[in-house]
C-alpha cells in the first residue's frame, strides 16, 4: 500500500492509530503529509551492517523522530 492509500484505508476501518515501520522515517513523513486525524507511530529499525569484525548501524534513525523509545 503506498503512502496515500494507508490513510484513507484507515480512516475507511476507522482504525485508532497508524504503525509505520521504517528504515530512514521518510515512509513516516510520507503518511503524515496527508494529515490523518488518529496519530502515527513511526517504529525505526536501521539496517546492521556487518564489516568483517565491525558492526554499524546504517539508516537515517537519529534526528527523525519525537518521542525515542530505546530498547
């Protein structure tokens, strides 16, 4: 489903909140353009790359969000 149609698929189920998972939080930004009444939760997961021995987290994840849950 593409950015436009998930509000209105909500609004269409009357559904009580948007779950966007996303790497970078444009997909967020792309649903919350259309201003749908019930609120979003934007769930970030960045991309682990793996480089020999060194790990790094890849993704645009800081910065993008207002409320930080960290686990």
């Amino acid at each position: 489903m593409n950015s436009h149609g998930s509000p209105l698929a909500c609004l269409k189920v009357q559904a009580k909140l948007i779950v966007v998972y996303t790497h970078t939080g444009q997909t967020a930004e792309l649903v919350a353009k259309y201003r749908p009444p019930m609120p979003i939760l934007t769930m970030v997961v960045p991309h682990l790359i793996s480089d020999g021995l060194k790990w790094k987290l890849d993704g645009r994840w800081e910065g993008c969000c207002k409320y930080k849950l960290s686990l």
